[in-house]
C-alpha cells in the first residue's frame, strides 16, 4: 500500500513471489517509477503518485 502524509492509502500495489526468499524496492531517480524486485521476476510501475 502506498499512503499519503495523512496516511491515507493513495494506491495499492500488488505483486506475487512465489519464491518468498528475498524482496528489493527502490524509486527510480525521477520519483516516476516503482520498481521491484524478486527471484526471477521484475516488476515496473509507472504513475502519478500526487501525496
């Protein structure tokens, strides 16, 4: 979940690990993208997250 200063929840990410070993997050350089990572799979996510 993604939340706002208020902590109210501005948007809901999902994704699936069926390896659950490890988990990476990270913002890329310009605040556009979301990206994370897990074995064998890279999730990209693209918005306007106005807070």
């Amino acid at each position: 979940m993604v939340l706002n200063r208020s902590y109210e929840i501005k948007q809901i990410i999902e994704f699936w690990d069926e390896s659950h070993d490890w988990r990476w997050a990270t913002f890329s350089a310009d605040g556009c993208y979301l990206i994370i990572g897990v074995p064998h799979t890279l999730f990209v996510y693209k918005g306007n997250l106005e807070f």
